[in-house]
C-alpha cells in the first residue's frame, strides 16, 4: 500500500479540506506581475515574505485560503520537498492587485521538514486544496540531521522546544541523555517570572518527568494547573546518577527551593 500525503496530514492532526499546499519553484523573476521570486539560497524569512504575498484575482488564489498551508518547494521532475506547515491567520491587506496574509510557521509536521518528499502529478498547478492532492505518493522521509545536546549545564527549553525534544527523531540523544539521569529542575513563568523546583528521583528519570510536562503542561503539579505552558522556561538545576539514595536528591530540591524562595514566592507549595 502506497503512503500518501493524506496519511501524512491526518498523522498530524490536519484535516487535507482545512488545508492547501502550494508548491513554490525557484525564480528570479515572475514574468507576469514583475515580482521578485526565490532561490536557492533564499532565507526562511525570504521565503516566508514570498508566500504571504499572493495575487488579489480569487481566479488565481482562493478568495478564503483555509487555515493551513503545506508549502514545499520544487526538485527533480516531479517531486516536492516540505519547507513548512504555515497557519493562516487571515487576510492583512489588499490593494486590489495584490493581498498579504499573516502567516506563522506551525509546529505541524515539524519534524518533517526539508525531510518529506512527494511526487507532484500536476506541474502547471503551483497551488491546490490538500484534498486534491491527497493521494499524492509520499516518494521518501529522509533521515533527521540529529542535533547535537548541549550538555545538561546548558539546557535551558520552552514549552514548544521541551515537546520537539520528546517527540522528534532529530533529538534522539537529548532523551537518551535525560533517560540517563535523576535531578532536580526549574520551571520559570516568564509572564510574572515565578519559579518551581522539582525533581525527578528513584525509578525516575528527568526525561520521563519532563515528558509529563511536555504532554499536559502542568506534569501534575496543582500550582501549575491553570497556567499557560507556552509560557514556562524548562532548566536543569542539577543531576544526580540514578543510583544516588533519593535522599541526597531531596535535600538538594530543598536547597534550591529555600535558595530561589519558591514556596513564599514562587510555585512551590511545599
């Protein structure tokens, strides 16, 4: 059985009559309107400035794009390679000639970006809804360059990065590494700039713990509940090997939290 885009969207939450993909091939110049287009060496800014600029003729691009845009960019004959899931957040201006949309890169399908290729039946259809093109062959998921982890004195994640590191294939030995340890963490509120200690100790592992945190947020933890974990700052405060009595690592949380003063100001309530 052949693997199609429509898997690949569904797998990521993302209903192909919600979206579009536009392909985008690589020119200096578009001949009809003047405009500049891109190359191979264009930024993602570049690029993201070039597909939030489209025509103001609804003949030419929908008069009400839908909310997600699969942008790929052209290679070989036929085939396309995924730059990026953009969420479309509406139209910003429009001058009769031309329309801006605010467009925002998604985390959707993140871990397969410049990685998933699909061949592209239609060459002369730079743009389609996604449920056109659903049954376009998935041609090949390249391997993810890994990313190399920075040491665990230098780990310091928001909430979206903590959920890339658990669930994409390019941070493998991030999780081995956190799989490796117990310790004590901090959890910073950047909205108010509240503080929480925690720890992971005994048959726990920082990476298991940090998991209930990138899944829900509030990893259980009743002064968090309630919180926006799109806010919080994940940090290593100390490791410890996970051979080492859960009464060192308790002494050492309690050090932290007398030493950051996260009961009295903090998110510690103990």
């Amino acid at each position: 059985m052949t693997l199609t885009l429509s898997s690949i969207l569904l797998d990521a939450g993302i209903a192909p009559v919600d979206a579009l993909v536009i392909r985008h091939a690589y020119v200096r110049e578009h001949e009809d309107s003047g405009i500049s287009g891109i190359h191979a060496d264009s930024t993602n800014a570049e690029i993201l400035e070039y597909t939030r600029n489209q025509s103001a003729n609804t003949q030419r691009f929908p008069a009400v794009p839908p909310r997600f845009w699969g942008i790929f960019i052209k290679e070989g004959g036929d085939q396309a390679r995924l730059w990026a899931v953009l969420e479309n957040r509406g139209e910003i201006s429009n001058d009769g000639l031309r329309r801006t949309f605010d467009l925002v890169e998604s985390e959707h399908m993140a871990d397969l970006r410049s990685r998933l290729v699909i061949g592209w039946r239609s060459p002369r259809s730079w743009w389609m809804r996604a449920s056109t093109a659903a049954s376009y062959p998935v041609m090949g998921i390249a391997d993810a360059e890994p990313v190399p982890f920075p040491g665990f004195d230098r780990l310091v994640l928001d909430h979206a990065q903590l959920q890339a590191v658990m669930r994409e294939h390019r941070y493998a030995s991030w999780r081995t590494a956190l799989a490796s340890v117990a310790g004590v963490y901090l959890i910073t509120d950047t909205v108010d700039g509240r503080q929480y200690v925690g720890k992971a100790d005994g048959a726990e592992r920082i990476r298991q713990r940090w998991s209930a945190y990138a899944t829900n947020g509030h990893g259980g933890n009743v002064k968090l509940r309630g919180l926006q974990p799109t806010s919080f700052r994940f940090s290593l405060l100390r490791v410890f090997d996970p051979a080492t009595p859960t009464t060192v690592i308790d002494a050492a949380e309690s050090h932290f939290k007398v030493a950051l003063d996260t009961r009295r100001h903090g998110l510690n309530g103990s």
